[in-house]
C-alpha cells in the first residue's frame, strides 16, 4: 500500500504543477494584434480543457488518498469485491475494479 501511496502523492505533486502552469498561461496577457489574439484565444481554449482535466485527476487522486488513509483503496466502489492489484497499478486512483468498469457501472 506505500508504494501506491508514493504513487498517487507524486501524481499529485505533477498535477498540481501542471495546473499552476495552466492557470498561469491563460492569466498572461494577450497581444495587441487581433490576428495574433484570435490565435491566443485558441490557445485558451485548449489550456481551459487540461485544466478541467488536470482539476478533474487532482480530485480522483486526493480521493484514493482518502480510501488509502479509510482502508478502503482496494475495495470496488460499485460491487464491493477486491480491485486487481494489475488494475490499481495501471489506473491508482480507480475506485471500481474491472468486471463493474466493464459493466459500465460508473466512471473509472
């Protein structure tokens, strides 16, 4: 369990940089060309999308921190049956085990 724990911290050491990065570029300024802020914009765009994304795994992975620290990380959230240790270690911060992500059950 520590080395899933090291694990999820340092995903979430990167992801947190990551979103400071993201936050920092769309509060940068934007030029004075329109051409060039039409291109800017775009740009925009894009960082609001990872920093939804990255917002989004930040809060996955604090949540398997918290199911760690509760005994409850290798539970399946759905059916309750044991997650594969394979799946935890591919996907840290799942909360279903595969039969039930198969399924359809909720989101990985």
């Amino acid at each position: 369990m520590k080395a899933a724990e090291k694990q999820l911290q340092d995903m979430l050491a990167e992801g947190e940089l990551r979103l400071k990065d993201i936050e920092q570029r769309l509060r940068g300024s934007h030029s004075a060309s329109f051409s060039e802020q039409a291109v800017e914009r775009e740009g925009d765009e894009v960082d609001e999308r990872l920093e939804e994304s990255v917002t989004r795994e930040i809060a996955l992975i604090r949540f398997a921190l918290e199911r760690i620290s509760s005994g409850e990380y290798q539970t399946c959230s759905s059916c309750g049956e044991e997650i594969n240790e394979a799946r935890l270690e591919a996907l840290p911060y799942t909360t279903i085990c595969i039969n039930c992500a198969e399924k359809g059950s909720a989101s990985a």
